[in-house]
C-alpha cells in the first residue's frame, strides 16, 4: 500500500477552477456524445489517485479497474455493452470490478500495514481480519458487498472527473460474462459498471426531474414523510 | 418529481469555503465519535436535495432514506447497530434503503415526467418503461442492483456533508432484520447502509494507506498493471 497521493492538479486543465460539489451535482448529465480529444495523463492518474482514496469496509479496496483507451479494444467492449456509441467515442472508458474472492487474499497486507500505520493493533492484527472476513463472508452476499464498496469508489471517480470539468457517463448496459471474456477478468468479479470520461458534445440529455424530498426521506420511521422545507 | 433545487447554501455555516472534492477526498476518514451540535436544518436539507440529484439506471431512483435525530430512536439504531456509540452521538443519522420493489410502482411517474420534460419519447414513455423494467428484472439479482444505485446517492450525500465541512462516518455493522423491525420498513428493502453526520471529535482514526494504482489499475486487459506514474 502507499500513502496519500501528493502533487495533484488543482485546477482543470485549461487552469479554470475546480467545479464545486455543488455545481457537479446540480450540472452533470450522463454524456450521450464524446469528442474524442484525450485525457491527459496527469489527470486520469488523478481521477484515478483520488477515486483510490475512498472509504472501503474495514479498508478493504474490493474495487479494481481497467483502463481501455486502444481503439480497437474499445470496440471490442462496445460489442459486449449493447453497441452503445459513447463506448467507443470516449477516449477513456473505465471498467469496474469488484472482486469476490481476491480481496481475502490481500487483507493480510490490509491489516498488516494498517496496524503499522497506527490503524490498528500491531499484535492483534490477524485476529482483527480474521474477525473481518468472517462477518462479511457471513453478513451478506458477496456480490452485493463488493458492489456496495466498488460503488463508493465508481461515484467519486465519477464526481472527481466531473470537477476536473470532464464530462462522465455511467453504465450499466454490459453483458457482464461478455466483458469478462474479452478482458481476461477472473469469473469471480463482479462488473459492477463502465464510466466513460471525455469531453461531451452537445447537446446534453435533458433534465428528467428528480423525487422531491417528500417523496424519498422519511422522518424517524420509514412513511412519515420529510416535512422541512425543500 | 420536481426541478433542480436552488437557494442552496454555497459555504459551509461558518462562511469559510466549501472544500473542494479533492480536499474531501484527500482528508476524510471515518470518524469514531461525534459532537452533539446539531446539524442545521438548511444544511441538511441541501446534502439531501443534492444528493438526490444523483444519476441512476433510467432515472429510477430506488434510494429512500430515514433521518434519524430523536434520542429515543437513535437509542434503538444503536441497539440493532453493535452499539456502536457514533450512533447515537452523532447529531443526525441516516438509514440508506434500497426498494426492491416499490421502484417498478414508482416508474410510471418517472417515464412520463421524464418524458414531458424532454427527456424521452411523450408517445412511446410505457414502452419504454415496460422494457427497463425487464431489463433491469433479468440483468442481475435485485439486491445488487438497488445496491449499485443506492450507493450511488450514498456516496454523493457523503462527500457533499465533507464538503460543507461536516465529519462522517458510513456503517456497514448493522443487523438488517432488526433495523427493519425497528423502523417499521417494508421487508422488500435492502439496508445498504448507515450514514452519521456531525461534527467529528478529535482524534481521528490513523490513515490505514491505500493499494497503490500499479495494485489495483490495469491497462487494457485484468492483469496488466498500470504503468503511469503516479
């Protein structure tokens, strides 16, 4: 493991302003259209660094990434992800992966090196993973464990490229098996999504509307609606 | 549905600046207790506004949460959460759902406001609607999906409370069953998560470290390890 990333970019590449949550969350649109101008380097370590620091249960990082950039390996996603344009349009494309059955072989070093770094007791460290992998083996299906924790670090990516003012799209529209197939990705993942990251062509898809809060937050018990004002 | 929402404080309550998603990201960490200062009210409505302006497959928005505030009720999370003491420290805690079912009740009302809004087809929304509902029904087992999504908003709501300068600290150590008992949820929900909200008292955890990007980004293919600098 390693410690926190230093010298990354502070503005967007142009040297505008990072866009703030704020703005990000009232503005992005899920891209439809890319150019397909590239990403430079030290913005998709960046993306990549910082979406990495996100929290995980016990730490774990059950995420993994591939980068596809190469024309023709975009295509043979494209195929495998319902023939969508964007695939291929983008320059960057993102698959993510949260793995099943690898995370347990990393934990030693999980718990290992966070005991060292103050996280942790260094002489009880094997009891605590020990303790870890039993009650997420045994809490949940580890599909949705891993997608859960795949997808805390998918959202910041996403909102990360967004404040570097780069445009995102998010999809689910994948044959999970096929992707596997075309990328060598071990049977036990879980394709959790594709993140396409460019620069959109206008014009974006239209705002549909979102749940107001009365609709969707409950106040203490589960039907008594959120009544402040929104 | 409804509109973006406006009127949203652009500072944290003090007035110093939001911090910048990359400042969240770099110094977030789970914190381990919190403060009683209560959350004020703006303040929470616009980290729940904004993070409903999440994107998720079709617009479906399967996430509903529960504020957790009064003493009593967050006496009874805790009982159902390994007494885990942030629970009820912390000012404000949020019971993060995903609805299994009731998401297929709601989607009539999303097709077709998406689709007066611009978004889609006005003469061919049903369609449409009756073919994510299949999609989504026969892609992957539901629990993951309404996972996938949730956490989507989960995430949003996280780094947005960080960036408004509040400390918080998602949980994973709850027993599902028992917080539905206790929150008289419908049986058909996902507990995804437990999110407090508050200030942090000092200290906070140790940084555990991350796995470097050369451990768990690949190039092309699973298993060709990222090569960038970083």
């Amino acid at each position: 493991m390693q410690d926190k990333p230093s010298n990354l970019p502070r503005t967007q590449p142009d040297g505008a302003a990072l866009k703030s949550i704020i703005d990000v969350m009232l503005e992005r649109r899920a891209t439809m259209h890319f150019a397909p101008d590239p990403v430079p380097e030290e913005y998709l370590n960046a993306i990549l660094s910082l979406a990495a620091q996100a929290p995980s249960g016990y730490n774990l990082q059950p995420w993994r990434f591939i980068v596809v950039r190469k024309e023709e390996n975009k295509r043979r996603l494209q195929a495998v992800a319902f023939k969508q344009p964007k695939v291929v349009e983008a320059p960057v494309v993102i698959i993510c992966l949260g793995m099943k059955e690898e995370w347990k072989e990393r934990a030693t070093e999980v718990f290992k090196e966070g005991a060292e770094r103050g996280a942790g007791q260094t002489d009880a460290w094997q009891q605590t993973r020990d303790g870890a992998i039993g009650f997420i083996t045994k809490a949940l299906p580890m599909s949705v464990w891993v997608t859960r924790h795949t997808m805390i670090a998918v959202t910041s990516l996403m909102l990360i490229a967004e404040a570097y003012g780069y445009d995102t799209a998010p999809m689910e529209g994948f044959d999970p098996a096929g992707v596997k197939t075309e990328f060598g990705v071990p049977d036990e993942a879980e394709v959790v999504a594709l993140v396409a990251i460019g620069r959109g062509v206008a014009p974006d898809k239209a705002y549909p509307g979102r749940f107001a809060l009365d609709q969707i937050v409950y106040e203490e018990a589960y039907g008594e609606p959120w009544t402040q004002d929104t």
